[in-house]
C-alpha cells in the first residue's frame, strides 16, 4: 500500500528547490546588485557559486544532480515583474 503523507528523498529535495526560489524572489534585489549578469546557484537558499556559464557555476559549485541546485542568470536592469 501507498503512503501518501510521507515524502521521498525526491520530493524533499525538489522541495528544498522551491524553498531556494522563494529566498531567491525574496532577495532578488540584494543577489541583483551583487551578481547582475553572472550565473548563480542556489543551495539552501544561499548562492554557493557564480560564474559567467551555467555549466560554470554548476561545475563550481561541486553539487552533483541539478536537482539540488538553482542554476539561474541574474537578470541585468530593472525587472519588471516577478521571475
């Protein structure tokens, strides 16, 4: 039978994800100023790495599954809407 109340690892780590993304929106403002242009990954809401790639940062970051890390571009200028 079915367990549906207890998680997987795999849901709890996509759950750590959608928490790095909500610290992300949260703290877009301060990240932007900081890493405008760069890539950035997000590991437990901080950004353990930043590079001018994707496969950059996650080379730098030393996270072995891209479901463990938020690999993004920090956008440059003013955004208008949430990302």
């Amino acid at each position: 039978m079915i367990d549906w109340k207890t998680r997987t690892e795999y849901q709890n780590r996509l759950a750590k994800l959608v928490d790095s993304r909500e610290w992300l929106e949260q703290n877009l403002s301060e990240i932007q100023g900081k890493y405008e242009g760069k890539w950035i990954g997000i590991v437990d809401q901080h950004v353990v790495a930043v590079g001018e790639t994707a496969e950059e940062t996650k080379a730098k970051s030393g996270v072995g599954s891209l479901i463990d890390i938020l690999i993004m571009r920090v956008p440059v200028g003013e955004i208008s809407k949430p990302i």
